[in-house]
C-alpha cells in the first residue's frame, strides 16, 4: 500500500517538472496579461481584445493559436498559486529592455477598459517583473 501511494507521488512530481519544463514563453507572458486582465474580478471587452492584440503580434501568432494560447493561460491563472514559474521563464528567456517591453504590455491591458482598478496596480505579476527588471 505504502509502495502505492509513494508511487503515485513519484509519478505526480515526475509529471509537474514535464509540464514545468514545457512551458512556452508564450504562455508564460500570456498567464501574466491574463492575471492582470482579471485582477479586477471583471471580463472586460476592451481588456480581452488588447490581450489577443498583444499575443498575436508578440509572437506572431493565428486567431486560432491565440485563442488557445489564452484558453490554456486562463485555466493556469485559475490554478496557480504563485507566479514564480512564469516570471522565472520571462526572466531566464528575456533581456532587461524585453522585460520592460513585457511591463508595458501589462499595464497596456490594465489600462485598456480606459481605468485602472487598485488591484490591477498592485497585481503580481507586474510587481514581480518590476522586482526582476531592476
């Protein structure tokens, strides 16, 4: 029974550093602009069509490979319980001036329901890569 359950936590651990090492840049930077998007608690229009602007044009990307780019960042921001894994891969893939760019983006999808909400202005994310920037 014992040899079991340390099985399957062997197995557990195995599986989340394969899914820790398979994390795209992608959907690294698109968990962040997703957490800032819903920081406010709110699904803004304005907010979600910034967001499929800046992942399709970072990266070059289709409608369809955006929309489940995002479909993936949104169930990830729904069950993370830090961002550690995220910023770490902007900061190991990205230079300080595209770390700043990535800032810029964050604040482009706070801003674009045309407010800021205080939770969006003390999001992790941003506070996080403003940490990692310096």
């Amino acid at each position: 029974m014992l040899s079991k359950i340390s099985a399957f936590f062997q197995l557990l651990g195995e599986e989340n550093n394969q899914q820790a090492n398979e994390l795209s840049l992608e959907i690294a930077c698109s968990v962040l602009l997703c957490e800032v998007m819903l920081a406010d608690g709110r699904l803004d229009k304005a907010e979600q069509q910034k967001l499929n602007d800046i992942i399709a044009s970072q990266f070059q990307l289709t409608r369809d490979e955006v929309t489940e780019i995002i479909k993936h960042s949104l169930l990830l921001c729904e069950h993370t319980t830090d961002f550690y894994q995220f910023t770490s891969k902007i900061n190991e893939n990205y230079s300080p001036e595209q770390r700043v760019k990535m800032l810029e983006l964050l604040w482009q999808v706070a801003y674009a329901d045309g407010e800021l909400a205080s939770i969006e202005d003390y999001t992790n994310p941003i506070k996080l890569l403003l940490t990692c920037t310096s």
